[in-house]
C-alpha cells in the first residue's frame, strides 16, 4: 500500500502550511531565478534544498502560517549567513541576504491563481458566468510516474485539473510535494491558463481527456493567451514562460498536437482571407472564435465535429462562408455546430 497524506505529513493543514512555506520561500528569491535557470548561481540550490528540508521536518510545529513564515525566515537567513562567514566577499550571498530583509509572506500560489482567473474572466465576455475556486490536493508522486526510482519524467512535480459545477468551477492544483521546487512552481502559471481558457467556462455535456477540441484545439487558445499572461505575473515573465512551454512539449498527448494544428490551420486561412490578410489579427479572430464556440452550449461530440471539420478548412466552401458571415456578425459560431 502506498502511503497515504495522514501517514506522510500528519494532517492536511501540514501538508498545505509545508506548501505555503516552500512557495514562500523560493518566492522570496524570485529576481535571482533567472541566474539560476542559466546556471549563474553558487549557492542558492543548496540554500533552497536545506529550507526545504528544514520546513518538510517543522511544518507542523508552528501555530500558523505567519509564525511558519518567520521560523523559516530566521532559518534561511542563519543558514546564509554561515555561509558569508566562510565566503565573506561572495556578492550572491549577500544580494541573497538582502533579499530576505525584504522578504514578507504571502499567498503565493493563491495570488498566481487570482491574477490568471481575472485575465480568464475578462476573455469570456460572452461565456457562462461562473465563479473559479482553487483547491490544492496533495499528490504521492509525480503526476505522470518515474522512469525508475527518483528519475521523474518531467522536473514539474504538479499537475490540475477542473470540476465545472453549474454556477461554479473548481481548479484543483495537484501537488507532489517531497520534490515541489522553484521549476515546480514556475511550471503552475502554465497549467491554471490551461484549465482556466479550456475548461473553466467550458458549456459542455461531459469531459474527455481525448477531446480535439476541449483538450487540443483550446489548448491552443490557451497557449495564445499565455503569452501574455505569464509576462504580468511578479514572477520572471521569460521563465515562467520558457518553463510553461516546456510542460506542454514533455506532456504533448496526440490529442493536444492534433487540435493544435487544427487551430494553426484555421489561423492559416483567416490570415489569407482579403479582409484579413495579418497574421496578428488572424491569431486573434481564431481566439475570439474558438472561446465563442467554448462558450456555447452544446454536446462536446459537436465541438469535436467541428474540430474535425475546420481541419479541412480550405476545401470546404460551405464552413469558408459560415466563417465570413461569423466575422460579419451576420451569424454566432454557434450555428457552426448544428
Ligand atoms: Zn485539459
């Protein structure tokens, strides 16, 4: 039997303050991420991989998350400045000392969470107005498994998904914690964008994991959206982006890759239309329309159809003139699915 979250980490409110302390912390070093996603840094790896040790074994002494917060200030900053006494003229550690007196906590994952649902809320103009709640469920190993013992598939040790309830959806954010790091947490903007464009405000009569449209033609839409969005987060915009597109590549499923070509191909045809003839705008007529047709009410086997159907766009002059009179206004993309 595989351990269970109580056999691991007592109790789930241990589990969650571990969680809140480990963001917290690489948080904390967020301007120095770069320098070590390019291998610049000396010390802050091992500095990391200590606290989180450190917090792994005391999160469930402190009364609260603010009290967790301080005890593991007080930690790191002991642990930097043992380091300086050896190693007195080294300018990392002391721009890392530095960063910790400026250090105060917060909720970092939550705060991702509402910046991304805001963005998502303002896209769905048209959609079904539901809320969006984060949970955080805990994980007992990597979300998609080893190679062997400790040699994971990927370095994001989290993974979502979304349960749609009537007037509200639930993003569940997926953590294996024992290894959750800085690469992790990079890694999560990329993931809520995905559930937040694709499924969130999804009107739709069930889930599949193989939908052409709910899981690859709308992943492209997300993956449009992301390029912006991963730029106004407080994190380093350049990793959190180069990290998020790296996920998508390692968990490319055929699904995904074929809606995504599809989506291009729509992209390809509109960018050749006369009244378009930019790609710029072209991207964005096949992202207002992709997040209409999300948005509509109807089975998913429809939007699959015409996932199926915009594939061969070019030849097929019924759907080049449903999509003239969309862009007029003449029609909604719904009557595409009938
Ligand atoms: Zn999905």
């Amino acid at each position: 039997m595989p351990p269970n979250l109580r056999d691991k980490w007592g109790s789930k409110e241990t589990w969650l303050r571990a969680l809140y302390l480990r963001a917290n912390l690489i948080w904390i070093f967020r301007q120095e991420l770069v320098r070590l996603e390019l291998d610049q840094l000396h010390w802050l790896g091992a500095i990391l991989d200590d606290a989180y040790l450190t917090i792994t074994t005391q999160a469930n002494r402190h009364a609260d998350n603010d009290e967790g917060f301080d005890a593991c200030l007080e930690w790191v900053r002991n642990n930097i400045e043992q380091r300086i006494e050896m190693a007195p003229e080294d300018p990392e550690l002391h721009r890392l000392l530095q960063l910790t007196e400026e250090a105060h906590p917060s909720d970092v994952i939550q705060e991702i969470f509402d910046k991304l649902a805001g963005s998502a809320q303002t896209i769905y103009r048209s959609g079904p107005r539901r809320k969006v709640r984060l949970l955080r469920e805990w994980l007992n190993t990597h979300p998609v498994g080893s190679v062997r013992p400790g040699d994971f598939r990927d370095p994001y040790h989290v993974d979502a998904l979304t349960n749609v309830r009537q007037q509200l959806s639930e993003i569940e954010l997926r953590v294996h914690l024992d290894d959750f790091d800085a690469w992790s947490l990079l890694a999560i903007p990329a993931l809520l964008t995905h559930e937040l464009v694709c499924h969130a405000y999804a009107s739709e009569d069930r889930d599949n994991q193989q939908s052409i449209w709910a899981e690859g033609v709308m992943d492209w839409t997300a993956v449009f959206f992301f390029e912006k969005w991963s730029r106004l987060l407080k994190l380093p915009g350049a990793i959190v982006k180069s990290r998020g597109d790296d996920l998508w590549v390692r968990r490319m499923a055929p699904t995904r890759y074929t809606g995504r070509v599809i989506a291009d191909t729509l992209v390809d045809w509109l960018a050749a239309e006369p009244t378009i003839q930019s790609l710029d705008v072209a991207q964005v007529a096949a992202a207002n329309f992709t997040l209409e047709v999300n948005g509509a009410v109807a089975p998913l086997w429809a939007k699959d159809a015409l996932a199926s159907r915009i594939a061969t766009i070019w030849s097929d002059k019924p759907l080049q003139e449903a999509f003239r009179a969309w862009r007029t206004g003449a029609a909604p993309a719904a009557a595409m699915l009938s």
